[in-house]
C-alpha cells in the first residue's frame, strides 16, 4: 500500500484550483490601485468588480450586494454588531441569538457584549430548535433594539445542513435580521441569496479552492448597513476601508466560477465516494457513530467516533499512515478539544469525532486506502481494548 500523503480536509481548506493560482500571478502583474482613476487604477478596478460579479453569481446575488473582507472571520465580526445604520440613522441591534453550533467566528459574538449574546439549542439530531428560537424572539425585549439571529447554512465538523428557510420566517415574523454562514455550503449546495430570506450572507474564498486571505459578506440592500469595522479611505462603498487585495479577489473569482458549474453533478460524484467510505467504516467497526448520518448533509463530510479511540489519538493515527483529516473544526490555532458541536447535540463528548471532508479530485484510489487505515485504526483499538 502507498504511503503517499492524501489530503481528506476540505472543510479546514480547499486545495488551490490551478486556475485560481493562474489568476492570482497573473493579478500580481497589475501594477495600479484599484482607487487610482488612471489606466492602471482603471485595469485594477475592473478585475476587483469582475470579481464581485463572479462571487455574487456563486452565492445568486446581485454584485452590489458584495463587500470583500480579509475572510469570513473578519465578515462576521464586521456584521455581527448592535450598531447599524438605515441610511444615514443610527440602528440599534439589541440581542444576537446564535445556533449552538455556529463556527467560533459567528459564536463569540462579533462586537456585541457577551451578555447580548443568546444561545440557541439544536436538536439531537444536530438541527437548530425552531421551537426555542421562536420561543426567545416572542419574548425579545423590543425596547433594547432589534433582534439579530445567526444560523449557519452547512456545519463545518457534521455537515449537517440547516433549515435555514424556517428559521428565516420566524426571523421576518419577529423584525428581525438574519445572518447566515454559508463558508461551508457554498460551492456544495446551489445558493439563492434571495430564497433563503437572509439579510446578510458570508462566504469564504479557501473554502471552495480559492486563496487564503479572502472573504465576501452579502447584503440584501445597501439601506441598513453595520457600522464599519475597518475605517480609512472608504473603499468598498464605505463599509470596509482598505486598499482591496486585487490578487487574492481574482484567485477568490476564479475558484467560484468552477464552484458556480455543476454542483449538483459534482456533489453526486462526491456523495457516491462519501457513502462507499462510510459504508466500508460501518463493515470494518460496526460500532461506529457517524454523527448526521440520519438528516440532511452536505456531500462531502463524514464526522464520527469510534467508541475506544480519543480523537486526538485517531487524529495522529491516520496521520502516520498518511492520510489528512480533522478532530473536529481546525478554527483553533491547532488545539485539539472536546468538540462544542456534539455537546450541543447532546453527545457525550469526551472522546470527541473524527472529521473526513472530501472533494472534487478526491479518487476512489483514495476512499479506498483510507478505509483500509481505517481498519487498521480499528483493530489497534480492539487490541488495546483486549490487553487491557
């Protein structure tokens, strides 16, 4: 069996698209500021909105709808504010209510105090509780300002996909505004910015094989905007100062045009090799968990445990026999913890999951050697299990 490295981390980071890599060299030749009303400024400019349109289109926006940012943490700090404006009116946001299950970026608040931050449980299942979130919007203090609630589109450790069209409703029935995290659905699940009823939505380019560095957050209109967090010489309209970073925005453009084509054929390819992994998982180790199995999910995850084996343990494992995944999200400067997730699903979550994430040039070769490491993971656990 090869040693050769394969890398199942999708969801952590997409593999740079070689055209995405094109476009950022190619980018790094243009020599003028995307502000400058000159020929070089003017050549600049036009890959940054040629860009916006190509971001926009993957997400089914409008390109005015876009704001570029450093990545979707800066996004979400950006909007995640009690601070907006309608025009040029001061807004107030009273309380954010966060799923549970949000990614760090979106769970610890933005700019709003922790004691403006409400946490809403989600189901065993792994799905927000609809029933408790309509529960605490019916009894939202008007008077502190309007309500704000995020919900992410996709999970990044289970996949699991959320309904984010009801929670939507309920949003809209209660005034208030609606930020969706859609870094791990994009490229894996056709978006309608305007079908799924969010008032803000962010997005990431390293997640669908565009570079590092980069990020978009949506607006449903320009009227009622978050105060800015990046103040300076007003570019993108205003609401993030700072010279765009034209290199990264035409990797960031390239990578969601090939995220744009096909989806649906490309995540059925995916689909396929996913579910022949779990389905060699659950031969070799009957007892494995695989978290989600039973609801809907993006294609490409599988997050499980396997009773007897710490994540951590499991993480070095598969690493020494070349294969590259996660013990949960890979937001955490590479700590390994107990993972929030299967908490909140009510998991006992002392040995923590695993987390396989795959893509568009993942092999069966690859599906294959990885349930073979897989196996042989599984018996070191039984065979320790037995000499102690």
């Amino acid at each position: 069996m090869s040693k050769e490295r394969i890398y199942m981390d999708w969801n952590a980071t997409a593999p740079l698209l070689a055209e995405a890599r094109d476009a950022v060299l190619s980018a790094l030749d243009l020599t003028g500021n995307p502000s400058s009303v000159h020929g070089e400024g003017r050549a600049v400019r036009a890959l940054v909105e040629n860009a916006r349109r190509d971001v926009a289109a993957l997400c089914g926006a409008e390109p005015s709808s876009v704001v570029f940012t450093s990545g979707a943490t800066e996004a979400a700090n950006m909007v995640l504010t009690p601070d907006f404006r309608m025009g040029r009116t001061p807004l107030r946001i009273g309380k954010l209510y966060v799923s549970a299950i949000e990614h760090p970026a979106v769970r610890e608040g933005g700019r709003f105090q922790r004691e403006d931050v409400i946490e809403v449980p989600v189901t065993k299942a792994g799905v927000i509780d609809c029933v408790t979130l309509e529960r605490s919007l019916s009894t939202h203090e008007r008077q502190s300002g309007l309500p704000m609630v995020a919900v992410m589109l996709a999970n990044n450790e289970t996949g699991i996909v959320q309904p984010v069209a009801e929670v939507a409703a309920i949003v809209r029935a209660h005034g208030g505004l609606l930020v969706v995290d859609a870094v791990q659905a994009a490229g894996r699940v056709p978006l309608s910015f305007g079908a799924l009823g969010a008032d803000f939505l962010i997005i990431s380019s390293h997640k669908i094989g565009g570079p590092k560095g980069a990020g978009a957050l949506l607006a449903r209109g320009e009227i009622m905007m978050p105060a800015p967090l990046v103040r300076g010489g007003g570019q993108e309209k205003g609401h993030r100062s700072g010279t765009e970073n034209a290199p990264a925005l035409a990797g960031f453009a390239a990578a969601a045009r090939a995220a744009s084509s096909d989806i649906e054929g490309r995540m059925a390819a995916i689909a396929a090799l996913r579910d022949r992994l779990e389905a060699e998982m659950r031969s070799t180790a009957p007892d494995v968990v695989i978290h989600g199995a039973n609801v809907a999910r993006i294609a490409n995850t599988t997050f499980f445990t396997l009773p007897g084996l710490k994540a951590e343990t499991g993480q070095i494992a598969f690493d020494l026999e070349g294969v590259a995944l996660s013990a949960g999200s890979a937001c955490s400067s590479g700590r390994v913890g107990q993972s929030h997730v299967l908490t909140a699903m009510g998991y006992d979550h002392r040995q923590g999951a695993l987390r396989i994430s795959i893509g568009v040039t993942t092999t069966q070769a690859e599906i294959e050697r990885c349930a073979h490491v897989f196996a042989k993971v599984a018996a070191r656990r039984r065979g320790a299990g037995e000499a102690a």
